[in-house]
C-alpha cells in the first residue's frame, strides 16, 4: 500500500519518527534543486509562467541533519516509489482541501469552479488542477502553431507520390486493376502529439471538465483546431497513443510541447499523477505559490491602477541605470508615488522587517521617485505596520514603507462559502489602498506640516 505524506509551505517538521522507506523517498528529492529533479526523471511536471520566475532555481524541501524538513513556497504533489507526498498551501488545514491555491487559480485563469465537482482528498485535488490548468498549457503551444512532423502514410491508388511498396503491392493489387501501393513520408498535423493533446481533451471532458475552455476564446480555438486536424481519433488508439508520446517532443520551434506531452501523460494516466512505477524515478506536479500569488494580486490590483512589469514579455520593465540592470517591481503607480511587492514567504514577525525585503522596496522608491513602498503579504488575519521614513530620506518627512497582510479565510466546508469569505477579504484590500492607505498618508503629511510651524 503506497504511503501518502503531507506537508505545509514554508513549514518545518521532524520526520525523525517517519517509517524507513518514507524518509529514503524524501531524501532522495531533498536538497535537490528543481532543475536537477527534472533533469533526471521525465514524469516531474513545473507549471510556472515564465522562464525568469526562478522556479528551476528552487528546492521542494530542505532535510537537515536532525531530520528536520522544511518546505518552501513549492506546493503540489510530488512522488517517488510507493511515496506520495502532498505539499499544500499552509493556509489549508491537513484535510488538503487546498481553496486557497484553488482560488488563486480561478482568478488568474477566469475558470468558474462551480461548475465541477471537487474531493477533499489531496491526490484527487492535484489530479483535478492538471484539468484546470490544461488550457494555459494548450494555449502556449497554439500560439505556436499546430505541431507538425513527418510521417509516414500508406496509399494504395493511381496517384504515385512515393516509393512503391512491392511485396504490399502484391498482396492487394492482384489481380491488378490500376491501383498501386506505396509510402509517402508526408509534413502532418495528424500525428502522435496532436492525437495524444486529442485525446487528453476528450478525457478531461468524459471527466465533467469540459467547461475549462468556456470563459476562454483562445483556447476553445485551439480546442477546435485539434480537433479538424485528428479527424481519424478513436477511443480504442488511447494505450497506443500513449505509447507512442514516451519520446520526448525535441523541436527547436515547438517548444511548448514538451511541457504540454507530459502534462497529457499525467492526465491520461487512469491513477492520476501516480502512474510512473519506475523504481527510483520523481514524478509529479511542482507550482510556485509565490508567483500564484503575485498573479492573483494583479487581478485585484490592475483595476485599481497598478502596473505589474513582465519578466516573459519586458512591458513595463524598467532600468536602474541608463543603459542596464533591468528591474521589475511587482506593482507600482506613477501618480500616487506608490510601489508594491509581493511575498508569499511567510514572515515570523509581523513587527520586523526582512533586510531584504527592505533594501528591495526602497531601491525601488528611489528608482521611481515613490513616496511610500508597501510589502504586501497573506496571513491569517488583516494588519498595518507602518515606518515612517526618516526626513533626510529620499521623499522627505513624508515618505512610509508599510506593511500589509491580506486575511486569507479559514477553509470552509463548502468551497462556494469560501470564495464569499475571500471576496471580503479582496474588498478590505481595496479599501486599504483606496482609502486607509490615503487617510495615513495624510494623517502624516498634517503631522509633519503641524511640527514645521
């Protein structure tokens, strides 16, 4: 019987106690970078959306040598052997409901969650992301192209166009009446990859996930497109075409389908993500809570004014110097002197400061001439720390670095309950920076102008 492990982000917990063969399994992904991991074993998926999140820079978890293990802001599910180990939101309760990475995912991607149904077991809820995040990576292939490669077709009729296969020939063509058997090496859309993304789509839909391409029209003309160009799927082709995508897709064009050939593997898999029983090889699903929850924030933020630089596309970057170091702040806003960072780290302190954290947002302030630097964070429960800057800093007597912790709701039985919970969250978090955030601000400026007098 396979053992289920579970574990919290940016947590820490002695494993000392664990059974023999569950702490060799977690040595051997410990301590291990995830570039490292994906190099080695095939069936390990990343789901990220960029090359600049430094995702592959990151490790799933850290053993030192008091047996002490400790999560970073990875989540997912992750495996080796007959170990299978669940890394969920520290906002989830051990349940792995996992609303909170739900939620996020149902912003960024405009899905309606609604609609499907949900488990509170943790391998179900992780073999139930692989079909929402489906259309992201379909999408990122399409906008590519339809993949295309050579194959090999068998004709039989008058039109020669290859070479002429005789011993076939033979075998059909007698008597012969003007046919001709032969093989043409053709440039095909219909091919392995598309019959295998073919049939993951038709899986995901007898699933009841159909609905994951509604909200989205890029995605349902990929859908579409897939479709046209596999005119000749069939049901009963699934184990062969399985089989046959174990070759990884190495094209210098087609880049997006390689993540996109093992996502549909995974899904295909009748068990989920623990279809690999080859002995010591990792296989799983690895998301970045960090840059979820970045993202999520600029679903939030972007209606209230805020620009969130992209490290894929450059827009909206910016330049330390005049010519180089290029630097993206999560959010910021020109007109009201204002720059945001993300964290999704959790902060022991609430009343500390990070070095880091710190140098980061003030050479930020500098570079864009803000006033105040907000570092905005999710915790259980809503708080404002505010420093005032001192006066002979850049932005005077009124400059504020703040921070901000957003109340992520406790897990509720039901998930629609829960998004109402975090929909008033999301509204404390417009109200901060719409009108808190001002009232400190003047609050400030009136204190400042009162003392100069």
């Amino acid at each position: 019987m396979a053992d289920s492990l579970f574990f919290q982000d940016n947590s820490k917990k002695d494993i000392t106690d664990h059974l023999e063969r569950e702490c060799a399994a977690l040595k051997t992904i410990a301590n291990k970078s995830v570039k490292d991991l994906l190099y080695d074993n095939d069936d390990l998926l990343v789901y990220s959306n960029n090359n600049d999140d430094k995702i592959e820079d990151q490790v799933v978890f850290n053993i030192n040598s008091d047996n002490i293990l400790s999560t970073t802001n990875l989540v997912g599910f992750i495996g080796i052997n007959d170990v299978k180990i669940n890394i969920g939101s520290r906002f989830s309760e051990d349940s792995g409901k996992q609303y909170f990475i739900q939620y996020m995912l149902q912003k960024i991607h405009k899905l309606n969650l609604f609609d499907y149904k949900t488990t509170h077991d943790n391998t179900n809820i992780w073999e139930q992301l692989l079909y929402l995040i489906f259309p992201v990576f379909l999408k990122r292939a399409y906008h590519q192209g339809i993949f295309k490669i050579y194959q090999k077709r068998h004709y039989n009729d008058s039109n020669v166009k290859g070479r002429i296969e005789i011993a076939r020939h033979i075998r059909e063509n007698l008597p012969f009446i003007g046919n001709i058997a032969y093989l043409n090496k053709e440039f095909s859309c219909n091919n392995r990859v598309t019959q295998l993304i073919r049939h993951t789509i038709e899986f995901i839909s007898s699933k009841g996930y159909s609905g994951v391409y509604t909200n989205d029209y890029v995605a349902r003309n990929a859908l579409q497109a897939i479709k046209s160009v596999t005119p000749d799927y069939n049901i009963s082709d699934r184990l062969k075409t399985i089989l046959q995508n174990r070759v990884r897709v190495n094209h210098p064009f087609f880049t997006e389908y390689e993540p996109l050939r093992k996502l549909c593997l995974q899904i295909l898999n009748n068990d989920g993500l623990s279809f690999n029983n080859n002995l010591n090889k990792v296989y799983g699903l690895l998301i970045d809570a960090s840059w979820l929850w970045e993202e999520y924030l600029n679903t939030v933020l972007y209606n209230l004014g805020f620009i969130h630089p992209e490290n894929r596309t450059g827009r909206n970057k910016l330049k330390l110097f005049a010519k180089s170091q290029e630097i993206y702040p999560d959010f910021y806003d020109r007109k009201r002197k204002l720059v945001v960072e993300a964290k999704y780290k959790k902060l022991q302190d609430a009343n500390k400061l990070n070095r880091e954290d710190l140098y980061q947002v003030i050479s930020y302030m500098y570079r864009l001439k803000a006033e105040y630097g907000v570092i905005l964070y999710p915790a259980n429960s809503e708080l404002v720390n505010t420093y005032e800057m001192n006066e002979e800093s850049y932005g005077g007597a009124n400059a504020l670095f703040i921070k901000y912790s957003m109340n992520i709701p406790k897990e509720t039985s039901a998930y629609k309950e829960y998004t109402l919970r975090f929909l008033e969250s999301e509204e404390g978090m417009k109200n901060f920076f719409e009108s808190e955030l001002m009232l400190i601000v003047d609050k400030k400026k009136m204190i400042t102008e009162t003392l100069t007098l």
